[in-house]
C-alpha cells in the first residue's frame, strides 16, 4: 500500500512538472509587450505581468535591465504546496528597482511652452526620485 501512495504522489509530481511553463521579460526588446505570451520572441515588458500570468512550478526568466516596479505574488495562486521561481537571465545585471517610472507616454507638453513637460502625480506619492539626488538627502548630494 505504501508503494502505491509512494506511486501516486511521484506521478502527480511528474504530471505537475511536465506542465511547468518558462515565462520570458524582456523590457527592452522591440516586441515586448505585457499583453504577448512571455515567449522569447515575445517577451513580457514587466515581471509583474509575467508573474500574473505564471502558475505555481512555472519559471519566470527576466533578462538584462532595469525594472522599475513593484512585484507581488499571489499566494492563493502561487501557494506555499507550489513554487514559482524568478531567475535572472542573459548574463547582465538585472535591476528591480520598485521605483514607479513615468515613461515617455506619460509626459506632456506644458501649454504654452513647447521645452517643458509636465506629469500628474498620485495625490499623496510616497516617494519621488530624482536622478542625481539620493532619497532624504535635500541637498542632492
């Protein structure tokens, strides 16, 4: 009986592995898009869609970049009985630095003015970087 259970259990691991999926992100690739099926040639741009879209034993694979987001995993589909692994691929650095950016889309034109651009914020941002300056340092040194 303990060889039939010990059977059973070893399959359903079996049958659970061969359906583990590779996602691929890729955020500077020229067809990376978070609506793609995460393949290497059309990768995710975020690791946050990819991890959305994986299921518990699936691989997550982010290739070289900076990654400015917040990643959080569902444990109701990610629970703690599966695993999702996040690795990093491509032989480079990868950066999650969960930063919100505000991309090139997100900018506008200040009316009357065609050298300054301006975006909206949240009412209440919890912080705001500013390239050259270290968080709580007013100087910016």
């Amino acid at each position: 009986m303990k060889l039939l259970a010990a059977i059973v259990v070893i399959s359903a691991l079996l049958v659970s592995m061969a359906d583990a999926a590779t996602l691929v992100v890729a955020g500077g690739h020229p067809q990376a898009a978070d609506t793609n099926a995460g393949t290497a040639d059309k990768p995710f741009r975020t690791i946050s869609a990819a991890v959305a879209k994986a299921q518990a034993g699936d691989t997550v694979v982010v290739m070289p970049g900076r990654y400015p987001e917040e990643v959080k995993i569902d444990n109701e589909r990610h629970p703690l009985r599966g695993w999702l692994t996040i690795a990093a691929g491509g032989g480079e650095a990868v950066v999650l630095d969960g930063a919100d950016a505000f991309g090139p889309e997100r900018w506008k034109p200040l009316p009357g003015s065609a050298k300054i651009y301006c975006t909206e914020l949240p009412a209440d941002p919890p912080v705001v970087f500013l390239p050259g300056h270290r968080p709580g340092n007013r100087k910016g040194a």
